[in-house]
C-alpha cells in the first residue's frame, strides 16, 4: 500500500483522495442490496453484504492512514494540506456510517415492516445516490489543481456541489416522510424493535449528510 501510494503522489497529490472516496461509495452501494434483502428475508445475502461493507470499510480506513503517512507536509499547491486531510477525515464517515448501518441491521437481524419497505429503499437509493455524487464531484480534484481552482472547471464543480445539496434535500424528505409513516406503526410492533428502526433511519440518512459535507469541503477549496 505504501509503495502503492508513493507511485501516486509522485504523479499528483489528489489520487489517493479519489481512490479513497471509490472506495467510500462502494461501500455505502451495497447499503442497496442489504436492504432488498432484508425485504426478502435471504439473511445469506444481509450476511454477503454486510461482509462486503466491511472488507471495503476496512479498506478505506487503511488508506486513510496511509495518506496520512504520505501526504507531503509541504507542497506547492493552491490549498492547504490540512483542507485535503479535512476532505479526507469526512470522505470516510461516509464508509464509516454505511458499515454502522450494516451491522446494526445484522446484530439486530432486523425485519423493515411491509408498510415502510418500500419507501425506506428509496431512501436507502438516495442516500446512495449522493454518496455518488460526491464521488464524481472528488473526481474532478485533479482538473482542479491543473487549473487552480479557477475558470470552468470550478463552474463545473460548483453544479456538481449544488446537485449534491439537492440529493441531500430530498434525502432528508424522504427521512422525515420514512419517520411518519413508522411513527404510525409504532403501537403494532415491540418497542425496541421501532427503537432500532428509528436509529438505522437516522445512521443511513447520515450517509446523505456526510456525502453532503464532502461537497462543502470542496466548496471551501474553491474559496482559496
């Protein structure tokens, strides 16, 4: 890895964040196939899924300390080492949050009520969907640091930030509409069972939230 890793920096100091947010969706996507099996009930496929998340969690959370490590404490950039280590810190809660979600679905082995399934996999859709976004939006790091954080690559970056504000936007609405509807549940199920329920629909609307900071992290690079 750190070989690996040297290769990189010696070509440009942003392709390890990338590589590290890849990563960080990656692991937030299989948030999408752990829950339709959850609906399902195949616990084989929660169990592959779960394992899934936390080989790439794991991953990721090695390539954070290795970039760490690695990052020269003095290069002639256009911004701060520390704002790229800040990206980095948020980029990760994003692998973390979809790894707390995984195993709390396992450890509980909890069931999602008919009423709510389908909503909640929209949610988990476009909690997702942000994660995605923000990885496209880190993509364009590189084009960045060629062009300063100026002229129409920043444009570019500035409309992928806004569209991840958006995903967030309607991830929060659909959190709060997944909250009613259970809320209406709440006296035909056990009440730790809608206690864990509440608690993963607000872990992976957190998948939303820090894909989200990713795109303020960037927006702070763009002000430098």
């Amino acid at each position: 890895m750190a070989n690996y890793l040297s290769g990189i920096f010696g070509s440009s100091p942003v392709a390890p964040l990338q590589e590290h947010m890849d990563i960080a969706y990656r692991c937030a996507r299989q948030l999408i196939p752990l829950f339709e099996a959850v609906v399902k009930k195949d616990w084989v496929a929660v169990e592959d899924c779960r394992q899934t998340i936390r080989d790439l969690e794991s991953e990721a959370d090695e390539m954070k300390q290795e970039i760490r490590s690695n990052l020269p404490k003095s290069l002639f950039m256009p911004v701060p080492r520390e704002d790229l280590l800040e990206l980095l810190l948020v980029q990760d809660r994003v692998a973390n949050r979809a790894k707390d979600v995984s195993g709390l679905v396992v450890g509980r082995k909890m069931e999602l009520p008919e009423a709510i399934a389908e909503p909640f996999i929209k949610f988990v859709r476009c909690s997702v969907a942000a994660a995605r976004q923000a990885r496209k939006s880190v993509r364009e790091l590189d084009e960045l640091f060629e062009t300063g954080f100026r002229g129409a690559e920043a444009k570019l970056v500035e409309s992928m930030v806004a569209e991840l504000d958006r995903l967030e936007s309607e991830s929060d609405a659909l959190q709060s509409e997944l909250r009613g509807g259970l809320f209406k549940l709440e006296s035909e199920l056990p009440p730790v069972d809608v206690m864990f329920l509440y608690k993963v629909i607000d872990l992976t609307g957190e998948v939303a939230d820090f894909a989200e900071r990713v795109g303020r992290r960037l927006e702070l690079l763009l002000a430098h």
